[in-house]
C-alpha cells in the first residue's frame, strides 16, 4: 500500500504547480483525501480535502481561492493546483487518504494529528516559492 506525492519543484512568487498523489495497492474511491505541508520548523498543517462521498472538498483559509483539489478514481489519483504561489507556501507536502470523510476533515481543520494513524501517508514532495 503506498502513496505517492509528486509535482513539486521550483516555482516564482505568482506561479502554479500541480502535485499529484497516486495510489498503488489501494483504491482510492473510498477514502477521503486531503492534502498537507509542513514548513521547516513548523507543524504540520492542514491544506485541503476532498469527500469520497460527494466529492465537496474544504480549504484552509491561507489556500482559498488559490488552491485547487480534485480527484480522478479512474486513476486512483489525487490532485492539488496550486495558483498564486507565495513564498509562504514553501514546504514539504504531503498527502493522505482516510476512511473516515468527518476525521479528515478534523485533520485538516484542526489538528494533522487526528489522522495520523488512520489514514495512509504518501512521502512528500518539496514545494519551493522563491525569486
């Protein structure tokens, strides 16, 4: 069972990038996604998800309007577009698929930690923002 997040790179203030999470030895119809980062230094935070059910998805409030999730289950992929890039937005991001569509949320809301242990964790791909 794995995750893995791919798509970051290099980008200028203003930029976009396009991660992708893609699952291998798991489907990802079932599972909620979300996406999250962690800055040097910093916790781990919450940046988006999307239900399994609906596909609604929620945003942190310093990604709305900015970022983009979505899904394509034929592929067993997630994705995150990112527009507007700012040098805050450097970190490692992660993405992670849970059963439980409520726990995601909360994870992302509130604290990663809530999911920690439920969900399944891809490695992370490093988002650089810089001039």
């Amino acid at each position: 069972v794995q995750l893995q997040a791919s798509g970051g790179g290099l980008a200028q203030p203003g930029g976009s990038l396009r991660l992708s999470c893609v699952a291998s030895g798991l489907s990802l119809d079932s599972l909620a996604i979300g996406w999250f980062r962690q800055a040097p230094g910093k916790e781990r935070e919450g940046v988006s998800g999307i239900s399994s059910k609906d596909g609604s998805t929620y945003y942190a409030d310093f990604v709305k309007g900015r970022f983009t999730i979505s899904r394509d289950n034929a592929k067993n992929t997630a994705y995150l577009e990112m527009n507007s890039l700012e040098p805050e937005d450097t970190a490692v991001y992660y993405c992670a698929a849970d059963p439980s569509d409520n726990r995601l949320r909360v994870g992302i809301q509130s604290s990663w930690k809530n999911v920690r242990a439920s969900s399944y964790w891809g490695r992370g791909t490093q988002v650089t923002v810089s001039s």
